[in-house]
C-alpha cells in the first residue's frame, strides 16, 4: 500500500513523509512527485501549516492528489512553534468541510514532524494510518471513489462537449445573420447617402445664402445619421442576437467651401462690365435710329442700361460659381458620410462578433441522466457507514481525532 503525503510549498509536507517512513518501515510513504507510473495511494495524508488557515489552493491541491483516494487524513505542522496551531485546526476543519460533504469526517491532527522545540508528535497520526491501512474496505473504497470521480469527469467532458457543440451552431447562425446584416445596412447607407445627395444638390441649385445652406444642409445630415443608427441597431440586434451599443454621434462633416478668390472676382466683373458696355451701345444705335434728335435721352437709357446688364451679369455670375461651390461641396459631404457610415456598421459588427465567442454555458449532454444514476448509485455505496462501532463514512474506521497536543 502507498501512502501519499501531500501539501502546499512550506507546509512541512516533506518532513512528515519522512518521519513516517521512518515510523512506519513497512509501508511505502511518498510524495506526489515520486509517485510511480501506475501506482495509486491508498492513504492520502494532506499536510498544512499551523502558521495560518488553509486558502482555496491549498483545497484545489487536496482536490487533485484525493480525487482517486477515499481515505483522507490532515495535519497540521510545526504545532512546536505556533502556539495558535489548535485555532488553526479548528478554522481548517470548518473550511474543509464546507467545500465538499466528503472532507466533512476527515480527521485532523496536530503533528511536529521535525520539532525546534521538544519530541516529535507523530504518534496519533500513525496510529490513524495504521488503523486506516488495516480497514477491510480500503481498497475497495478507493475503486468506488475512483469510479466516482471518473463518472463526474465523463459528466463534466459531456456537458461542457455538448455546450460547444451548440455554441458552435449558434455563432455559426448569428455569425451568417450579422453578417447579412452587415451588408445589408452597407447598401442602406449607400441609399440614403445618394437620396441625401439628390436631395442637397437640388437645395443648393436654389441656395442664396451659403452660408444658411450650410447648416441646413448639417441638419439634415444629422437626421439622416439618427435615423440610420436606429435601423442600424435594429439589423445588428436581430441578426446577432446580442445587446449593441445603441448611440450614434454624427461623424464630422466636411467644411463649407471658401470664397472665391478676389482675382476671379475680378474677372467676372471685367467680362460683365465689358457685356454690360457692348449691350449699352448696341441699345444706344437702336434707340438712336428710333428717336433722332435726342441724344441726351438715348445716351442716359444706354449708359442705365448698360450698368444694369453688367450688374445682373456679375451677380448671376457669382450666383453660379457658389451654387457650383455647394454642389461640389454636397458631393464630397456625402460621400465622406457614406464612408462614415459604413466604418461605422463596420466597428459595431464587429463588436457584436467579439461578443459572439463568450465561453458558453454548460448544459445536459446526451447520457448525461444515465451517468448521473451511476454515480447517485457510487455515491450512495461510499456514503454507507463502514462496518465497526464509532466508525464514520470515509474515515477508514479510525476515531476523527482532535490534534491533542
């Protein structure tokens, strides 16, 4: 028979092994690391220190060496030199017992394996392994614990095989649906990018005022950005099945375009005045033939006529060139919303993506109810009382010592 003497880092795991090889020369003690390919403990020995109470992978260690080994014995070291060592033990017990119904009757001791301070205090341990050893049952104990956790792994591989199986099927349905969405909602910015187009280019063939254009036309790009995050939200939620951040700020927009330059000012008002001239002395001649003899009056009609020619030619001209401006200005303001938008679907997509590949919930797998019979049935065998008086379940028939000192 083996028995496995196992502990955390300065537990003093080592030193017991030791002292009860020692005590003990008949029997093969060890430690997890010398454990041989093949070879099971009968006895598990977990050792902690009597300096502090035991943490969570203190009990995660006792949880991989006792997984196949019914019989559990704990101790605590160096009580030679930790005065509070029986508090420690106590608050052991309770925590112990807690994490699973099977620790609940272990027994514990209180050992000084390699004293600084008086004898070593080995003597009720190796009593309780002796006693343990000597059981009857041991070994078949350790079977039926070695099916039982063999039976929970099975479980637990099937439940956690069949989660993915279904979380699998199901990104692989959201991840088509968001992805259909995603182009879908791609060939709605593109619309109402182009309708918005229309619709400002037809705005700025009319404006008179860039300037109120302007922020009309910032208005409306920013209803149509509103409008286009709520259908937006909407693809992505029904296609993903998944919460989206619902919030759309409007991208920033294009400036509004310069003023023309002075010297193109210039040039309009010197082809206007020029056309102004040539229609006030083309009018001149004609009025001239018609009302000989008044000079005066033809020469007042054709100058007043010749301005207001050149003045509605330099005004329309400017009209033109800053409703050419907006147009212009329309055309890369949509354009530059449209790669807005789509950057846009783009990031949110993929955020719905990320979400996509959580760790999936466990859940019953095919077999599961049988597996689950089994080990009610393995359980209910280690949960039987073993045979002699004061002998608890799981204690191997020793008495639940108290670590007298």
């Amino acid at each position: 028979m083996v028995i496995l003497v196992a502990g955390p880092p300065l537990s003093g795991a080592t030193a017991v092994a030791r002292a009860l090889a020692e005590q003990m020369p008949g029997q093969r003690v060890r430690e997890p690391d010398q454990l041989a390919a093949g070879e099971r403990p009968s006895v598990v020995v977990f050792v902690v220190s009597a300096a502090a109470p035991m943490v969570e992978s203190d009990a995660a260690l006792l949880d991989e060496v006792a997984e196949r080994t019914d019989t559990v014995l704990a101790a605590v070291t160096k009580i030679d030199v930790h005065r509070g060592w029986r508090a420690v033990l106590a608050a052991n017990r309770v925590a112990l017992g807690g994490r699973a119904p099977r620790y609940r009757p272990v027994a514990w001791f209180g050992v000084a394996a390699r004293p600084e301070v008086g004898p070593v205090r080995l003597n009720e341990l190796t009593a309780a392994l002796r006693t343990a050893l000597a059981c009857d049952d041991l070994e078949h104990r350790n079977r039926l614990r070695a099916t039982e956790s063999e039976l929970r792994g099975r479980i637990r591989r099937g439940r956690r095989e069949a989660s993915l199986r279904a979380a699998q099927r199901g990104r692989a349905e959201r991840s088509a649906a968001l992805a259909a969405a995603r182009l879908r909602l791609m060939a709605l910015a593109e619309r109402i990018c182009a309708e918005l187009r229309t619709e400002l280019r037809a705005g700025a063939a009319r404006a008179r005022r860039p300037d109120r254009f302007g922020d009309q036309a910032r208005r409306r790009a920013a209803e149509v950005v509103a409008e286009f995050g709520r259908c937006a939200d909407r693809e992505l939620r029904s296609g993903a099945r998944l919460p989206v951040p619902g919030h759309w700020d409007v991208p920033a927009l294009l400036p509004m375009p310069a003023p023309r330059a002075g010297l193109e000012n210039r040039l309009g008002a010197l082809l206007g005045s020029g056309f102004g001239v040539g229609a006030g002395l083309a009018l001149g001649r004609v009025l001239g033939e018609l009302l000989p003899g008044r000079e005066t009056v033809v020469g007042l009609l054709s100058a007043a006529t010749g301005i207001a020619v050149a003045g509605w030619l330099v005004r329309t001209r400017r009209v033109l060139a800053e409703r050419a401006n907006l147009d212009r200005w329309v055309t890369e303001l949509t354009a530059g919303l449209r790669g807005a938008l789509e950057a846009r679907v783009a990031a949110r997509a993929l955020a719905a993506s990320a979400l996509l590949s959580r760790p999936p919930e466990p859940g019953p797998a095919p077999g599961d109810a049988r597996l689950r019979r089994e080990l009610d049935a393995v359980s209910a065998a280690l949960d039987g009382d073993r045979p002699g008086s004061g002998s608890q379940p799981g204690t191997g028939g020793y008495p639940t010592g108290r670590g007298r000192r």
